[in-house]
C-alpha cells in the first residue's frame, strides 16, 4: 500500500480552481486516495468569504463556487487548529494554515502564494505550488 500523503492546500488554490479550468487537475488529486487533503473551519470560512467577494463575483459563479466547497465537504479531513501567530508572514491571516499543517503533521502545503512559497518549508512541510506538487506527484 503507498504511503498516505497529507497535505493542506491554500483558499487561493481552491478559489483558482473554482474561477477556471486551469486547476481542473485538482479533481484528480481530491479523488487520489494515496493523498489525505487536511482542512479546517477557517479554510472553509475563508473560501466562502473570499470567493463571495465582489470583486471575483465576475469570475466566480455561484455553481463553480458551490462545486468547490462540495470538493472540499467530501475529500477534505477536518482538523482543529488554536489561535496561533507565526511571525514573518505578509499576511497574518495566513498563520492559520501553519497551524493546521502543524496540527495534522502534514507533508505539503500547497499555495499560490508566491511569499508562502519563498519560505519553501514549514517544519515538517513543504511549501509548494499546486503546478509542481501535480508534475511531482502525477507526471513525474
């Protein structure tokens, strides 16, 4: 049997996938069952509150958005995470994700964001994009 894979993957991921076809692969590593994708109450929270913006409503439509959250609903393992800070971060909103790879002791955190991604590890995980994690773990 493969080892289980544990990862987390950044709300900007999730609302990637839900504006466009470009992530569309993310169907085929939430079927993956080698890989364990790790979620909290705020990362929903977040997806709902970020995708809901006026500002993506454009490009975010209601059936897109409520296919993604059905995604993360049915593939995702819910873990509880403190209140925790990391410093450093642009983006303390962030800090919850550490948290939650912390928490379930996670092999990846996959993120489009390119400061998260400048860090390259966080204890036990790496940091990387959806892209390379998918040549990684699929094509390579």
């Amino acid at each position: 049997m493969p080892k289980i894979i544990k990862l987390v993957i950044d709300t900007n991921i999730w609302v990637s996938f839900a504006i466009g076809k470009r992530l569309a692969k993310l169907r085929v590593l939430c079927a993956d069952e080698s890989v364990l994708i790790v979620c909290c109450e705020k990362s929903v929270e977040e997806f709902i509150e970020v995708s809901s913006r006026e500002k993506l409503r454009k490009y975010v439509n209601k059936e897109a958005a409520a296919e993604t959250l059905e995604l993360i609903r049915r593939y995702a393992i819910k873990a509880d995470v403190g209140n925790v800070t990391v410093r450093g971060l642009n983006d303390p909103k962030d800090s919850f994700l550490f948290a939650l790879a912390d928490a379930a002791n996670v092999d990846f955190l996959i993120t489009g964001d390119n400061h998260l991604l400048s860090l390259q590890r966080h204890n036990n995980a790496a940091i990387v994009s959806f892209s390379d994690f998918y040549r990684w773990r699929y094509e390579g």
